[in-house]
C-alpha cells in the first residue's frame, strides 16, 4: 500500500517545520493535512521524514506517521474497507 499511497490519499498540505542536515542525512518534522480518497475522511498527523543521500541522490527514504489517524480514515469503525 505504501507504494501507492498517493492511490489512497490527496494530500492537500504536507510541510515541515523543523530540518535537521547532519552530513549526508537530512530528517524533515511537519505536519500532514490529507482526505482518504475512498471514504472522503480528512485527517490531519504529524511526520518525520528522514532522507540519506549518497552522491546527492536519495538512497534511502522513512516516514514515520500516526498510521492510526491515517487508518481511521481510510476505513470504517470495523476496520474493513469501504
């Protein structure tokens, strides 16, 4: 799913706060405003993002996310799809 997690939400602001660069690696703090496209359930979570560049290319890539809110979201209270 997170392959495609654009498939699944429309992220209507997603911006950070807080950089930190620490030689090759770059951790990114913001908030995320999004709408689970399926159900039409907007949510609103804090991110971490946090990159690693060799030879300024990415070569690594982790957000971390309340997957709670972001779930609550995409699914119904039974926790099945909609």
């Amino acid at each position: 799913m997170f392959q495609n997690i654009g498939k699944y939400l429309e992220t209507r602001e997603n911006h950070p706060d807080f950089l930190l660069i620490d030689g090759s690696r770059v951790v990114a703090r913001g908030m995320i405003d999004a709408t689970a496209r399926e159900t039409g359930r907007n949510f609103e979570t804090a991110f971490v993002d946090i990159f690693d560049f060799r030879e300024g290319k990415i070569v690594q890539y982790e957000r971390l996310i309340n997957t709670h809110v972001m779930f609550k979201a995409l699914y119904d209270q039974t926790g099945s799809a909609e």
